[in-house]
C-alpha cells in the first residue's frame, strides 16, 4: 500500500521511531468508535515493530531516511472466514514527532480491503505505557499577550485573550487531519476531530480547556485554508470564545463569560502558559507568560483582578499538565 504523505518529503536526518506514541483512530467500518490508541515502536536500523494497546507486536520495516514505513500482523481469524493479514503503512515526519498511516485488511478473494486512518504523536515522557500519560510535545512560540480578568463573585465578567507569535509556525493545512473543519470525517465526528482547543494553565494546580467548535471556523484565503483560519462566535452560542485568528507565524484568541473555567481567586498568579491545539496531534503553538508581567492582581470578592504579561521569550517546553 502507497504512502500517504509526499514521497519528495526527505528528513534531513537519520529517524528513529523507537518511543510510545499516541495515536487517533478512525476505523473505516465503524468510524463511530474513533479514539486514541497508544502505540509502542522499536527500531533497529530498518526493522520496525509496533505495538497496539499492549498486544502482540507486528513487524515490518522503515526506511530511517524519508520515514516511509510498513508493518504487517497476522495472520490470524478475519471477517470473512478465512485468515486476513493485517497491514500498517504510512510515513514518519522529518521532525520524527508526527505520523500519518493508513491500515489495510485482506480479507481474501471475496472480500474487499478494510482500510482505517491514523494520525500519531510522540509521546514527549516516552517510554511509558498508560495512554492517559503520554505528554504531546508542544511548540514553544514567542507570546506576544495574554491577558486574563475576573471580578469576584461574577463569572460572567471574565475575559482571556491570547496573542502567540512565531515565524516558524505554520497553520494547518486544508489537506490535513488537524484542519478545524475536518471535511474528510464524516459529521458526527466532526466535534471529535475538528475544531480546536485553547489551554490556560497555572502550572498544573488550575488549567482551563476552552473548546472552539468546528461550526464556528472558515478557512481563509483562495482555496479557503490557503492563508489561515478564522473563528467567530460573538453570541457565545458553541462556547466561551468569541474569536480567533490563525496565520502564518501567529495566533490570536479572545474569550469571555462564564463558560471560562479560570478564576484569579488566588493572591497572585505569577506566570501562566497558554496553547492552542487542533485535532488530535499537531504540535500546539505555546508561549509561557513569567517574565514581563504588568499586572497580576486577586478577584475578591465584588473587585475585578487581573493578569496580564507581554512579550515573553519562546521557552524551551511550556508549562502545563
């Protein structure tokens, strides 16, 4: 089976898969049970080996120079009454963080191929083996503001907005499984797998997970998605934000109301992190906001407090769960 990533894509070095990684799975048959998996490569030179979930390991081989791999199970009992063999095939990115893979099962004369899609990330605190561990890397980007208000005893009084800049940063691609529209799912995936996520997080003792709803984006540009992506929802009506604007080298969010599970009830903050995620593996733009802080006041109760920081240097991780 082909790959599905451009062949002209060389990794400018040597990959080596061997780590845990966490994947999302959309079997073709029953797309309704898409969810996350996690997976256990080993590499040696060009020997592969994946594990899924814990269970027995296939084996197959990958070419370390463009990613390309393929790795077969099997075979064993299939749909059809015969035995099927159960193929793994796609490509590691060059950064080898990232994979896209496609499966493939041959049933038999008879039958016809089942096929399913995966998109995966490394997991950054490998090797584990308890999927609920596996940390996605994140980007760490240059943060232009963030600013968050909350008035004691008023959660409808509450406001974040977040400003991201980074050259390098690139937003997802029409084609893409992180597209916040998700056109290639079928709808009632569509809020699994589309849309996007914004991350407020003090530390790991307070962290807000804001959803911006698939409904609420439109690619910008000719072809739509060509130059960003834009969110709008003013009335509140899919969730706590209103607007966010997603191009190349930056990112913008603004939310406000009591769909923001983020309070400034204690005496100060000190620093916060923020992101934004698509899908389920892109590596989210992040920034870390402790250093060039100019306001970081208590939500009493009846008084507005606030935080907010400028101009923070692009961190080596971001902090967060």
């Amino acid at each position: 089976m082909g790959s599905v990533l451009n062949p002209t894509c060389v990794a400018s070095a040597d990959i080596d898969a061997t780590g845990s990684w966490i994947a999302y799975y959309v079997p073709a048959l029953s797309p309704g049970s898409a969810g996350n998996h996690l997976w256990e490569l080993s590499q040696s030179g060009t020997a592969l080996t994946v594990a899924v979930d814990g269970g027995a390991p296939g084996s197959g081989t990958i070419d370390p120079l463009t990613g390309f791999f393929s790795v077969s199970f099997g075979p064993a009992p299939g749909a059809c009454g015969s035995f099927a063999e159960f193929t793994l095939s796609g490509q590691i990115e060059p950064d080898g963080l990232t994979l896209l893979a496609y499966d493939t099962e041959e049933f038999g004369p008879m039958c016809r191929p089942v096929t399913g899609t995966a998109v995966a990330t490394r997991c950054l605190n490998d090797p584990l083996g308890v999927l609920a561990d596996c940390a996605v890397p994140e980007q760490p980007s240059f943060g232009r503001l963030v600013l968050v208000r909350d008035k004691g005893g008023d959660p409808t009084r509450r406001k974040i907005v977040v400003k991201l800049r980074d050259s390098t940063y690139a937003p997802p691609a029409a084609s893409s499984l992180e597209n916040p529209l998700a056109p290639r799912f079928p709808d009632y995936l569509r809020p699994e797998f589309g849309g996007a996520r914004l991350t407020i997080a003090r530390g790991t003792d307070e962290v807000a997970v804001l959803p911006l709803p698939y409904e609420g984006w439109r690619g910008l540009g000719n072809p739509a998605g060509s130059k960003g992506w834009s969110y709008r929802d003013p009335k509140l009506q899919l969730g706590a934000c209103t607007k966010a604007v997603v191009r190349e080298g930056s990112v913008t969010a603004v939310c406000r109301g009591a769909g923001i599970p983020f309070s400034l009830d204690e005496a100060s903050q000190g620093a916060l992190s923020a992101s934004l995620q698509f899908g389920r593996a892109q590596r989210p733009p992040c920034s870390f906001f402790g250093g060039t802080v100019t306001r970081d006041t208590q939500a009493a109760p009846g008084k507005v407090g606030a935080f907010a920081a400028r101009n923070a240097a692009a961190p080596p991780l971001c902090a967060g769960p």
